[in-house]
C-alpha cells in the first residue's frame, strides 16, 4: 500500500521539469502548496508557503538578449539584472521577454516556468548566489510546485552559465 501511495504521488508531481531530473537520476524533492491567484509574486508566495529563506527559491525569468529568448534564474528575493545578464549571454541589449513568446517556447505557463523539461532549450545563466546554497528550490512546471536540487545538478541539467546576474532590492 505504501508503494502504491508513494508512486501516486509522484504521478501527481510528475512534469515535464521533474521528468527531466528524473531522467537524468539527480537526487530531487518536489514540494507542493496550495497557490493564491491573489499573491503578488509567485516566487515570495513559494518561499512563504514552503518555510524556505527567499535566498534558496530561484525565480526563472526569460529575456531577449539581441533577440534570443534566454532564461535567467535568479533568487526570488533579488532582481534580474538585465545588464548583467546580456554580459553573462554574450550579448550587448536584454529586455524582458513576450509572455505569450515564453509561454510557446517554455511549454509552462507564467508563475510555473521551470529552467527543466522546457519545450525547447533555451540559454540559460544561473546567479551564482545559488552555489552558496546546498539546494535550492526553481519551479517544478506548475505553480504550487517546486523542485529542490543541488544548483550544481540544476546548471548541469540546463547548460547554464553561471554569473552575477541578480541586483538585491533596496526595498527589502
């Protein structure tokens, strides 16, 4: 009954992110909470609802730098740098991308897009703040779902490239 149970469970989790990490055999945790359409930010409502520090939940945002759709992943309790991250991409301009154009690249909708199982691969740089951290939690493809893995496994996983890519709020 308790293998019944736990495979269930990973039916109910299973997206094309943690099918991604699955396959690829990276140790992994899925954490789920009961999302509020309501919230400000799905990055802080993530951490909030999860009991993890803002530091260690990872928001993936897609940007055009010189016109190719890149994915920046940064911590939720910072900003994306956008400067930063057309350096980091080898491009001169970024800009923030067209959801609709994230949401047919990615195959995820916005407030559940995963740097894993994307529809189509794209660049991605990770801020390297996360190396800091033993694990961190990004999107596991839906909202009111994470994935927690080692960063090392999740920048091994996407190719990406790891820079200063996050401005901390002054706000914060």
């Amino acid at each position: 009954m308790a293998k019944k149970n736990r495979r269930q469970k990973q039916q109910q989790a299973a997206t094309p992110a943690t099918l991604a990490a699955a396959r690829a055999d990276v140790e992994f945790t899925t954490h789920s909470y009961e999302h509020d359409p309501s919230a400000a930010s799905y990055g802080a409502e993530a951490a909030e609802a999860l009991g993890v520090a803002p530091e260690r939940v990872f928001k993936t945002l897609v940007a055009e730098v010189d016109g190719a759709l890149t994915v920046a992943i940064v911590p939720v309790s910072a900003s994306l740098d956008l400067k930063a991250l057309a350096s980091a991409a080898g491009g001169k301009r970024a800009a923030m991308a067209d959801p609709a154009a994230v949401e047919r690249s990615t195959g995820y909708v916005l407030g559940g897009v995963s740097p894993l199982g994307q529809r189509r691969p794209l660049p991605t740089v990770l801020d390297e703040s996360a190396l800091a951290h033993a694990t961190i939690c990004v999107s596991a493809g839906r909202r009111g779902l994470e994935i927690e893995l080692a960063p090392a496994d999740l920048a091994e996983l996407t190719g990406a490239a790891k820079a200063a890519i996050a401005r901390t709020s002054d706000a914060s």
